[in-house]
C-alpha cells in the first residue's frame, strides 16, 4: 500500500490516535495502524475506525479535560 498524500510507502505501526473535542482532548494509544515511511500520516482499518469511534464515545462521558486510553485495553 501507498500512502494518499505522498504517496510512499506504508509500514505496520502503533500511533497515538488525538482527538481534540474543544473543550476536551481524548487520547487513545497504541493504534493498530499503517504509517508512512515518508510523512508520518497513518492510516486504519474500518474495523480499527469503527472501534475508536466507540472509544471515543465512552470516553466523553468521562469529565476530564485529559483522557488517556490504551487501545489494547479499551478493545479487550
């Protein structure tokens, strides 16, 4: 695979996925993704997508301004 941007070449990798809502930032780490060699863009599954939405959605019920969840432990 290539990446859309710059079009150079895509490893498998772990991000950081940042949310920021405004008033919150939600942080989810350790995303399963695929990185690019040359910009740094990542990219994930629909599967992957589907489970940091639900991620996310849990984690605004929370009240913190900072929210840090492992992917690995949100998806177990």
């Amino acid at each position: 695979m290539n990446c859309a941007l710059c079009r150079a070449n895509l490893s498998n990798g772990k991000v950081n996925h940042i949310v920021d809502l405004g008033e919150r930032i939600i942080i989810v780490k350790n995303v399963p993704a695929n990185v690019c060699d040359q910009c740094g863009e990542y990219f994930v599954d629909t599967e992957t997508a589907m489970k940091l939405e639900a991620i996310v959605e849990e984690a605004k019920k929370n009240k913190a301004e900072v929210f840090i969840v492992k992917y690995n432990e949100m998806v177990a």
